[in-house]
C-alpha cells in the first residue's frame, strides 16, 4: 500500500507541475484527515468492512447445491460421521500434512472434500460398489455410456484445482449433473459393482478432454475414414487442468490390458495416450494411492501396479494389491534410504493396519422410468467436429425417433450434407434412416419382422418407376428374393437358395402404347421387351443340359441360352431359337424347321440335334416365357404394394409397447383398472354386507316389494330388541363366566383347607400359581363387566340414531324423530 500510495502521489505531483488543477473535493480527498474527522472516518471503515466480509460470494459448485440440494430427506450417514470414520479423516490429515512435508512442490491431496451435507467425507468412503439391476449396464461401454448421456457435466469452479465438494453419486443421480470427479464416483461404482478393478484417477487431461469439447474430433457414428485431427490451439493451462477419469486395470472380467474412461464421453482410451497429461493420485472402495513417479512425458510411462511401493504411495495397508518381487539391486537401492526415509508418509503400523469404512452412501438405485429415459429431461445434445448429435428418450417422440446426427460441411455446421436418424419401438421395425442431403437419396433400414420382410429401402421419391434398391430378409420370403433393384425401365432381382438354382432376373421395358393420365401395372403395365435369367449350377445335370444363362427377347422373338461350362474346359455350350409364325404364305401350320434353332455344342450329342428334341425344348421355353413374364408384373405389383403399406406407415408411425409396460400400453392399463375398480366395488359390497345390520331383517321381505312404513317401523323395532338383546346375552355370559371362575376359586381354597397339612412344597407352588392366575382372570372379567354395563347404553343409543339416519328408512321414521 505504501509503495502504491508514494506511486500516486509522484503522477499527481508531475500532474501539478504541468499545470492540472484538481477540484477541491479531490484535494482533500489526497490531504490527511484532520483530527476530529479521523475517529468519524475509521468508524465507518470499518462498519463498511464488517458489511462487506458479511456478503459471500459462493463458487457455482457451492451455489447451486444450496439451492437445489434438500439435505433434510439424505438419511443421517449423510450428516455425520461415525467414530471410524472420524479415525480415518485424522489418519488422512497425517497423511496428507507429512505428504506436503516431504512433497512441498506437489499440490494438496484430494482426500476428503465436502459432502452435499457440507461434512468432510474420504473419497474412497463415498464409493459406493453396486451391481445394477440391468443386464444393459453389466459390461464397461454400456455402463459408462449410460453415465455420459443420463449426467449433465457441470465445469469445476476453477479449472486448476480439485474440487471442495465431492457429491454421493445418489445425489448426483437424482440431480443428473455433476463434474468429472461426480460423474468418475458414479461410474466407478458401478464398474466395480459389476466386477472390474475400477479406480476414481485424479489428474491433469487436456483441455478438450476436461471441458467435454468434442468439436475437433469426429463423430464415431460416422462412417467416413478417420481424418487427421486438427492441431490444438495453445493452451495457457496445458497441463494444470484438473481432471477425473476412471482406470481400470486388467485381470478381472477378462480384461487383457488396462485402459481410461472418460466419464464425459463414455471412450475408452490407452493409458499412454496423450490427452491424460499427468496423475496425483487414485482410489477405489479400500485403499487410496500416491502417484510417485515422474509424469513429465504425461501417462505415458507410467506403471500402473499398485503393489509397487516405490511408484505408488498407500494410505492403509488394508489393500488386495501384492508388492511387486525386486531384484537384489533394487532391495540394496531401498535399503539405501535412512530410517527415516523409510517410514515416509507417517505410515506408522497403526495406521497402516486401519481398514476402510464401510461407504456412506445409500445403495445406488435407478428406476425403469430414469433407466429409459438415458438424457437429463430426455434430451441431449453432443457438438463434434463437423456434426452435431442428438439423443431423446424413447416415446418422447411419436415417431420413435431416439437420436439424430447431422453431418456439416464445413466447421461452422452451417451446410448439411447428411442426416441419420435411429428409430425405436416402431411397428414397422424402422431401426435406421440415411439421408444424404446432396443426391437426395433416402435409405431406410429395417429390423427383421416387417410385412414384407424389407431390411433396405434405398430411394429418392416414393412414386414408382423411378430409381430405388430394395433388399429383403430372404428367410421370411418363400421365393428367396434377397435384393431388387428398379430404375424407370429397368428391374434387376437377385435370389438365394431357390430349389430352381434361379440366382437373378434382369428385366427391360419399353415405352407404353398408350398414354394416360394415370399409369401403373395393374390399369397400364409397361411391355416387356427383354427378359434374363441367370441360373446357379445344379450338380444333378450335365453341364452342357445345365442352362447358366436364358434371354428372352421379345420383339425380336428370340430365345437364347448359354450353358454351364464343363470342367476343365474354357468355353460353353449355346443355343437360340428363332419364333416365327405359326404359318406359311400357303397357310400350312409350321412346326419345326432346321433354321428355327441355332447351336454350339462342345461336344454335340445325337439327340440333341432331332427336330422333336429342339421342338419340346422351344415349346417349353415358350411356357416359362409366359411364366417369366407374369413374375415380373407380380413384381411390380409388389413394388407397388410395398410403396403404398410404407405411405401409410410413415403417416401413422405407430410405436409397439410391450404388454408389461402399463404405463403405455392403454389396452392393459384399462384392463387393470377395470379389474382394479370391480375388486374394489366387491370389496365394498362385502364391507357393506359385514356392516349392514339391517341386512338379516331386509333378508325376510320380499324382494322385489317396495319398503312400507309399517315395516320400516317394524325392521328398527327389531333390529332394536335383536341388539338389545344380544348387550343382554354378552353381559350374561360375562357374568356366567366370572361366577364359574370364582366357584372354582372357592373350591379350590376349600380343597387346600382341607389338605393344607399334607402338601408338599411343589403342591404348594402349584396351588399359589393357580390362585395368582384365577385371581388375574376374575378381575378382568370383572372389568370387562363393568365395562360393558357402561357401554351398552351408548352402543344401543348410537344404533337407534343410525337407523333415523339409514336411508332407507329415514323417510319413514321422521316422523318418530
């Protein structure tokens, strides 16, 4: 301050010399205080400090779980801490004020933030290992994908240093955001619930690492080839930014080499990548280790065996982690250090031999609604390089539409090139849309079980005769059709496992002859002028009687075939039948003619050449023409078909739900309410008849006879005397009871009278236990008596009063009232 004020003071004075003048009130402001102004003045300095250090200035973290965080429902391990787990706080503080000692130039551990409830808790404490309900988050990528799409990353509140808070993943499951240590507790938990060696790492990462920034790397739902990643723009804090991320070492759950998870984006990386720039320590459930080896090359040389106690430095010795064999020279190069080297860290015995808490945390639940709903209110958005990510919920669309990614030319993401959008729960099976912005071109995939068995759809306009590929699934289809292809004069189908070894069918067709205003296959199909048919080889024929190919060519009236090729040889066999008219200019009907059939046989047979052989062979290739070409109009029927089911199908997009969600399913969900509602209608009526003490004397009328007045007089008259009555025989038998247990009483003092003198001491035991319990039942019966001489009045009042009341006899009786 003094150094600051001298430095003004010099500019003023050089100020003055160039001539500025100073207002007054500034003047005084730069003189000293005069004396009876200085007490006046450094009173209200100092109620102007005490006014400001009242004013907190929270960081986000701690604002945002003041405001949103209701800490009187968290049960009281969220409190308090219990004597163990205070031991183990003060065993972490050596730990960590002897770590600093030997350590001065690392930072401070991250050993026991603040919980929601403001009490310090140890990290390893605030693991909580379970093993989710779900078969879906059994394995690493599920589980980890499920904590990056349900969380939403909040940043740390300085970028360069760990956390002061650190959140049960319970709380951090019910709010569904957090940062990277919330989210690496979550996800640790249910890794190591599940089985693997999982451990929380706190470190330094990059900066697109730690800030979740995506946008210089490519989508991995993306199918274009991995481009080369832009350079990193230079980062003031490279290598001070703080990070959490999850390790899991390899052996359990069959897990060949030990790897990173991000939490944020739920990837998987290389403990040598370059990302992860430096380690300070990590902990699972039971112990908590030190990094002590160098990180200048980041993680790269780093060993990760944890039973190694000159690289990674224990807090207890409760650990499941073996120490590393060493050899002769490295046991001389440990017995080198002093003795007070070898206990560094504090770790005396006692505190070595402390075992972990257990966790603090209450069993991590997630119910079926927060399960499917994955995304904080069911939505998310992830931005990459050149694409942007979506992700909803399932039926949050009724389209089914559960994630979209859009594909940008350039970085500004401004020029769409390419659109997929994955569908779930459709009744048309639709898994998966392609729409590539740039040609036009739409394709649609399909899971197995649609009407037509469709699984590709590939088109750029839903009218027919134009460009459009369809592949079906060939085992729902009887004809073995696996893939059509169709332009506006062409139609190509391909086969499999067809019992006539038939594999494709090119078909070309011309222009129609007549124009209309509608045209289709059913009022105007298009001519076929040229068929093909290609064929698979049939081991059960010759080669050269094997057709491989046939055409059919129709305006030329021609028919050609090409054979299988023989073994061992290089040329097949062929064959062309001319169709002429079926008569001569006389009129003579023409059969067969020499010139009607054109061969190459390679090795000519003789029955082959007689006219009756060629004859039977062309009539029969006429038939199959016929058949061939009434296969293509069914064809394109079919087309047709499929066109129209998936027009009404886009337009009604109607989604399955299963029989088990009530939620949804409105047929089940009215079902179970009308079950609901006729049991609780029989259950009234039983509660009725059980308290209807009318009920026995309506039973003596007549149905279907209207209640007189006379008989409503007469049914309260009754069901009066009956509950007079039955006061009367309860009270009776009250009394009978109590007179016979006195009686016995009497008869039994009498008895001891008697035989007082010859009793033994256990008959005497015997007779003061019976007269103990004798004496306990007379005076309850007793009491009971009392009790209902005073009660059966009100008892008989209340019933008379309900019968005015009862609606079905207040009518009659209000004049009796």
């Amino acid at each position: 301050m003094e150094v600051l004020r001298e430095k003004v003071e010099e500019e003023e004075a050089a100020e003055r010399e160039e001539g500025v003048e100073y207002p007054p009130r500034l003047e005084k402001m730069t003189k000293p205080p005069r004396k009876e102004t200085a007490t006046l003045t450094q009173e209200m300095l100092r109620e102007m400090e005490q006014k400001l250090a009242e004013i907190e200035v929270p960081t986000p973290g701690e604002a945002l779980e003041k405001d949103t965080i209701d800490i009187s429902t968290l049960p009281l391990s969220y409190k308090t801490n219990t004597p163990k787990e205070e031991q183990l706080l003060q065993v972490a503080d050596n730990f960590s004020s002897q770590y600093s000692h030997l350590c001065p130039d690392r930072v401070p551990l991250l050993l026991h933030p603040l919980n929601e409830c403001q009490v310090p808790k140890f990290v390893s404490t605030t693991l909580r290992p379970t093993l989710m309900s779900y078969s879906d988050l059994y394995n690493w990528d599920s589980c980890a994908q499920f904590v990056s799409d349900f969380l939403t990353m909040v940043p740390l509140p300085d970028p360069i240093k760990p956390p002061t808070h650190l959140h049960s993943p319970t709380t951090v499951l019910k709010q569904q955001k957090g940062n990277c240590f919330d989210f690496s507790t979550l996800l640790c938990s249910m890794l190591i619930g599940s089985g693997y060696d999982a451990y929380c790492v706190s470190g330094y990462a990059s900066r697109d690492l730690c800030a979740m920034d995506l946008t210089r790397e490519l989508c991995p739902l993306t199918t274009k080839a991995k481009e080369e990643v832009e350079k990193m723009a230079p980062d003031p804090l490279h290598g001070l930014r703080v990070h959490a991320w999850v390790l899991v070492l390899s052996g359990k759950r069959e897990v060949p080499e030990s790897f990173f998870i991000d939490p944020f984006t739920a990837r998987s990386y290389s403990t040598q990548d370059e990302h992860f720039l430096g380690i300070e320590s990590l902990w699972n459930h039971k112990n908590y280790w030190v990094n002590m080896q160098d990180c200048w090359n980041g993680c790269k040389n780093l060993v990760f065996d944890l039973g190694d106690a000159v690289k990674w430095e224990y807090l207890l010795l409760g650990t499941d982690k073996p120490y590393l064999s060493m050899s002769d020279e490295e046991e001389e190069g440990v017995n080198d250090y002093d003795d007070d080297d070898v206990g560094n860290l504090g770790k005396e015995d006692e505190e070595k031999g402390f075992d972990m808490p257990h966790s603090w945390v209450e069993q991590i639940e997630i119910s079926p609604e927060a399960f499917e709903s994955r995304c904080p209110n069911g939505q998310k958005i992830i931005q990459y390089k050149k694409a942007k990510l979506e992700k909803w919920a399932p039926y949050l669309h009724s389209n089914g539409l559960v994630c979209c990614l859009s594909i940008y030319r350039d970085l500004e993401c401004t020029d769409l090139l390419e659109i997929k959008q994955w569908y779930q729960n459709r009744e048309d099976r639709l898994e998966l849309r392609h729409i590539n912005q740039e040609t036009g071109l739409n394709v649609d995939y399909f899971k197995p079980g649609h009407p037509q068995a469709l699984r590709v759809h590939a088109y750029k306009s839903m009218l027919p005769e134009n460009d459009r590929v369809m592949e079906f699934y060939e085992s729902a289809r009887v004809d073995g059709l696996i893939k059509r292809e169709e332009t506006p004069t062409t139609m190509d189908e391909y086969f499999l496992g067809r019992a006539d070894f038939l594999s494709s069918r090119h078909v070309k067709f011309g222009p129609r002859v007549k124009k209309l205003a509608l045209n289709s296959p059913e009022s105007n199909p298009r001519p076929v002028v040229k068929i093909t048919e290609r064929f698979s080889r049939n081991p059960k024929k010759p080669a050269d009687e094997d057709v491989a190919e046939r055409t059919f060519l129709m305006v030329e009236e021609r028919i050609q075939l090409r054979y299988h090729c023989r073994d061992e040889h290089i040329t097949a066999s062929k064959r062309e039948f001319l169709r002429r008219t079926e008569v001569d200019s006389k009129g003579n009907k023409i059969i067969m003619t020499p010139d009607m059939c054109i061969s190459f046989e390679v090795e000519p047979m003789e029955h082959t050449k007689k006219l009756l052989y060629q004859f039977e062979t062309m009539m029969q290739l006429k038939s199959e023409e016929k058949q061939c070409r009434h296969q293509a109009w069914e064809s394109e029927l079919e087309v047709l078909e499929i066109l129209k089911l998936r027009e009404e199908e886009e337009e009604a997009h109607t989604l399955t739900i299963s029989i088990y969600d009530t939620k949804r399913n409105e047929k089940s969900k009215e079902y179970r309410e009308a079950m609901e509602r006729v049991m609780h209608e029989e259950h009234m009526r039983q509660m009725e008849t059980q308290l209807d003490y009318l009920a026995p004397f309506l039973a003596q009328l007549p149905a279907s006879e209207k209640l007189t007045r006379w008989q409503a007089v007469r049914l309260k008259d009754e069901c009066l005397s009956d509950f007079k009555q039955r006061l009367i025989d309860k009270a009776n038998l009250i009394q009978a009871r109590f007179e016979k247990e006195t009686q016995e009483l009497q008869k039994k003092q009498q008895w001891y009278q008697e035989n007082q003198l010859t009793l033994t001491s256990e008959d005497e035991d015997l007779y003061l236990s019976y007269c103990s319990q004798a004496m306990f039942r007379i005076r309850i019966l007793e009491q009971r008596l009392n009790r209902h001489k005073e009660l059966a009045p009100l008892k008989y009042l209340a019933l008379e009063e309900k019968l005015y009341k009862d609606p079905r006899l207040m009518e009659f009786l209000k004049v009796f009232a």
